[in-house]
C-alpha cells in the first residue's frame, strides 16, 4: 500500500520545495490550499500550478473565513504591510493561521488514511511567526494524537516539517535539487494587482536574500 | 476592563448549557457556529436563537467545508446515521471535528483580545468522540499557548470546558437554574425535513435519558 500524505500547499517557495520532498520520499501527496480572505489571492493560483508540476495526486482549496476576524495586515486592507524588518510579531501575523491549517489537514488525512502532513513552517529565515517554530509543531502533534480516531487506535498521524530549521538558502538548494520550478511560487505579501511582487515586504526580502546567497537568480523575477 | 469570552454553541443543549455558564461568570460572550456541511443544518439556526436568547454580544457563523471530505454519517448524506449505541467510536465521529472548532475560535479569541475559549466538550453521557476527552482539551491548551502572539506575550487564552466531567441529567440541572430555555435546543443527528428530531440516533437517546433522570419533561418535545 502506498503512503499517503497531506501537503499545506501555499504557492510560495518553502511550501513547494517540502511538496518536492515528501513526493521524493515515496508519498502519494495530497495537497492542500486555504482561502482564508488573504490579500495575496494570487498565491491560490500558483499553488495550483505548483500543486500540478510536482505531480500531486489531488489539489483542494478549503475556504474558511477567519480572515473576516481581521487583525492582520494579511488579510486586511487597511492594516498596511510593514516594508522593514521587525524585532517583534509583525502585523502580518495571522491569528491562529498554521493551526487552523494543520487542523483541517488532520481531518482530511484521517479520511485519507494518510501517514503524515507535510508542513513548511520555518523557523529560520522567517518572520518571527509563533506557529513555526518546533515546540509548536510537536505540541501540535501531541494534540493530534489525542484529537484522532487514528490516534486512539494506537497509530500517528505525523506531523513533518522537513525545513523548519533550514536557512532560505538551503531550503532554495534542496528544491532546486529536487527539481523545483521555482517560477511558478510567489512569497509576496502584498503583491500588485498585475501579480507582480512588492519587493519591500518580509517575504521579499527574506526571499530575495535566500536566493542572493545561492548565487542563483530567482527565476519568478526573470 | 469587561472579560471576553469566545463560546462555540451549535444549537444544542451542551453548548446552551455552557453559554448561560459563561455569562453568569461575568464574561461579555462572542458565540461562534460552524457551517461545516453538517446534514443537522437546522442546528444552525438554533445557535442563533440560542445566541440572542442567551445575551451573546455577537454571533458568527465561520463556514468551513470540512464535510466534503466525507468519512462521516454527519456530513455524507449516503452514510446511514447509527440508531443503536456502539462500544466504538462511531461513525457520526467527524474527523478533527472539535480541533478545527478550537483553532477557529483560538484567531477569533486572539484579535477579541479574550481571556478564554469556552466548548460544550462532555466526556461523561457521550458519543466516544476522542475529541471530547479532557486529555484532548488539555492537550490542545499546550499547544494553543505555543501558537499564539498572546502566549509568546506570557498570557493565556484559556480552553474552559466546564460541562467535560457532568452527567447528561446535571447538565440539564445546571442549565436550567442558569434559566437556559432548552426548547431553543436541538441534540438530533438526523432531524427530518420538517425539523422534528428522529428519536433514535445517539444524541436523541442521550438527552432523553438525561431528562428523564432529571424528572423534567424536555421542552423541546413539548
């Protein structure tokens, strides 16, 4: 029987590169997008292509409106995106976010009968998220034990984020390794309204560094 | 400053009971309600009566298309609703039901600025849900306080669930002296078209039991 996993699919570069990896590792990979109200609507569509080029057996985009709870510049409007690096939670920070992911994957994959959910949370070059970094990823994990029907019956749903303590860099490197189209993903925070990014936001900048240190250039800019 | 709650109420008799519980706690309540595809929509509609009839300060319907996933008699019309009880875990469970609850209610609890969360989870006169056990409410407590900004700032949102270790029949008491008007309240898995409640599926004979240990007639069959 092959394994099956479930893989939070963003559209961006680190959620592409982890899709690459739990494919390498044998999985059939279902992955999984969210229509949260986000600002950057545009990354749906990239998931999708980055969902089809790295031979997913299934893409789905769940809709769910916690974006309408508000108090985050990613899914407000009139909350501006910060364009310089902050030493505290910026106001991206979407309340909740990667918990409210990871529990819906959980309820997929245990449909699914799927082994693990891929994640690519990133404590590394990152924006300071509180729900990337490790101990929230196995206090997630020890919760969906008990949460689960699999997980009374003595077996685990694991939760795998392969690149949480990787630099951009080498998150950059294992993809193109692995064979991903990079061209396809857009990390942009805030991206115009013709698709192209800002350039200013965090995410641009933590990117566009990540790829300055390869030495490659990143191909969604060419 | 008022204290705020987040309280999720479905329309039945437990989250009813819980509500009364946090208002007469001295909390200004926010009632959140899911959508989630549940063939019981009606209940939908008596979260809202529930909501006002309870002096909720708001009351919001998140949609969440969980159901389509399938896996549960709650939510896939083909998939017959059991009328016997089981020493399983039934097949009316929905996968990560009350972990996706909890992680929507957690953002909205976060950018409320509420001190907690309060779920109609009872582990006593219940269906078996793995989700429901104090073990799984603790254990997403954890984990909660790791995801959010506020527990990086060293507060709680803390996961009450006041009616976890009562009896279906001292859930009935306690609500009723709160002066919770449970006719409001429909338990049913199945209810047919017209609204009448089948009388046969776990969650009718739970509360018909319940009420009859209490000596009360329930109102809502009245």
């Amino acid at each position: 029987m092959s394994k099956k996993a479930v893989v939070l699919v963003s559209g961006g570069l680190d959620s592409a590169t982890v899709l690459a990896m739990a494919k390498d590792q044998g999985y059939t990979c279902y992955a999984l997008s969210m229509d949260y109200g986000q600002r950057h609507r545009i990354e749906l569509d990239r998931a999708r292509k980055v969902a089809l080029a790295n031979g997913a057996a299934e893409h789905r985009v769940v809709r769910i409106d916690i974006g309408n709870f508000g108090g985050s510049a990613l899914t407000d409007q009139d909350l501006a995106v910060p364009t310089q690096a902050s030493t505290e939670i910026p106001i991206t920070y979407v309340p909740a976010r990667n918990t409210v992911f990871l529990s819906v994957a959980l309820g997929w994959a245990e449909v699914l009968g799927a082994q693990a959910i891929f994640i690519g949370a990133n404590a590394v070059d990152y924006s300071g998220y509180p729900d990337c970094r490790p101990e929230y990823i196995a206090a997630f994990q020890a919760m969906a034990n008990l949460a689960t029907k699999t997980g009374v019956n003595g077996e685990t749903i694991r939760i795998e984020a392969p690149i949480i303590d990787l630099t951009k860099a080498d998150i950059i490197k294992a993809g193109t390794t692995l064979g991903v189209d990079y061209s396809h993903t857009i990390s942009c925070y805030n991206p115009r309204t013709d698709g192209k990014v800002c350039g200013e936001c965090d995410s641009c900048r933590i990117r566009a560094a990540g790829f300055a240190a390869t030495g490659v250039p990143d191909p969604a800019l060419i």
